[in-house]
C-alpha cells in the first residue's frame, strides 16, 4: 500500500494589525497623559485659603526642596551659598524671565533656605516676590 502524505498548507499569523493596534494605543496614553511640572521634586506646598492668580508671562520661579536645595529652571544649584543663589537668579532673568520671583518651598524647607532666597532677591533689586501654595476646599 502506497499511501500519499497530504500536504498541510503552512498557517501565517500576521502581526501587522496587532502592531497598529499598540502604537496606536502608545499615541493615544502619550497624548492624554497630563505631566506634573514637578514630576522629580516631591513638594508638600503650603495650604492657602485663597491664591492671586499670576499674569500670562512667567515669572523666574525658585525651587526649594525640603532639604534646602534650591532648582532654578529645573536645575540644581550647586551649593546653597547665597553668591550661587544670586548668580543664578541674574543668569535666569538675562535668559528672559520676568523679574517677578515666585518661591515654591516645600512645608518641610529650613526657614533660612527661604530667607536667604528673599535676600538674594531683595540684593539684585527684586521687590515682586510671592509664594506658591495649595488651595484648600473648605
């Protein structure tokens, strides 16, 4: 007996339609996804009952975490002497911010970090200072 071996016809799976499927799924989470300005600092800010709103153009805003270092333009100063501090506070208004200083301190930062940022400001002419704070909901 002479039997005849069939021949399966070999099954392809495309993944094509898959692959489209996933990078339309990363599109659709990266352009949804909303990014935290302070994703890499974990700030405790302040609660405040009310908050002035700020104007349109951005004000050179001072970063301090609750260890006392300072971030300026999302950078790390070096040290925390006050020469640094107003070094870069004059670098970072030549590079166009406006001379309104916005203080984001973590409820944790030493008082004297903020202080020393308040005469750092006050030194290189700086009258406009605030500082940011949380909203509570009463």
């Amino acid at each position: 007996m002479n039997f005849r071996t069939t021949r399966r016809e070999r099954l392809e799976l495309s993944l094509t339609p898959m692959i489209d499927v996933v990078f339309l799924l990363l599109i659709f989470f990266m352009v949804t996804t909303t990014f935290d300005r302070q994703a890499r600092l974990k700030l405790e800010l302040p609660k405040a009952k009310s908050a002035v709103q700020s104007p349109q153009q951005k004000p050179l805003e001072v970063v301090i975490d609750a260890e006392g270092h300072y971030y300026i333009g999302g950078h790390e100063l070096i040290n925390t002497r006050l020469e640094t501090l107003k070094k870069a506070i004059r670098r970072a208004l030549q590079q166009g911010a406006r001379p309104v200083v916005v203080i984001v301190a973590d409820k944790r930062t030493p008082h004297q970090a903020v202080i020393r940022v308040l005469d750092a400001s006050r030194q290189l002419g700086l009258s406009h200072i605030s500082f940011a704070t949380e909203t509570t909901q009463e």
